[in-house]
C-alpha cells in the first residue's frame, strides 16, 4: 500500500493534490501553511551549513564593496550637501 505524504505541521495525511488543495502543497490546509511561514518568521527554523571562514570573509567583502561602489549609489549623490565636513 502506497503511504500518503504528511503535513509538515500537522502529521495528518495529505491527500493527491486536488485543484483545491494544490495551492497548500506539501501542507494539508492554510493554517499549516501559515503556522510555517509565521516560524519561519520567528527564527524558529534555519538553514544550517558548515561556515567556511574563507567564505564568511568574502563575502562581508563584497557587501562592504558593493555599498561603496559609485555605481550603486545612483540615488545617494547629493544626499550630503548639507554637512559640515
């Protein structure tokens, strides 16, 4: 016997994926759907992969970068004007 997918949330089964239900994939209703996202939300899930220092350098790089890059800063110019160097 073929063993239906469980809701995530709930532990109910979730039936094939009908017209109505598609939309909640792989949540039986709404609710769970919501209850998920609003965890997500909160902080109580999160993606967990080994932290490569390497990586974590370059990356805090790039962000630093990329704010003071004049090209990004295409709506900035001028905000300064006014102050006092």
């Amino acid at each position: 016997m073929i063993k239906l997918p469980e809701c995530p949330i709930c532990r109910k089964s979730v039936p094939p994926a009908s017209d109505a239900s598609a939309g909640y994939a792989p949540f039986c209703s709404r609710r769970c759907k919501e209850v998920d996202l609003i965890r997500w939300c909160e902080g109580r899930y999160a993606i967990v992969e080994a932290v490569d220092p390497n990586r974590l350098v370059q990356t805090s790089s790039e962000v630093v970068e990329s704010e003071f890059d004049d090209s990004s800063d295409q709506g900035m110019q001028g905000e300064y004007e006014d102050c006092d160097d």
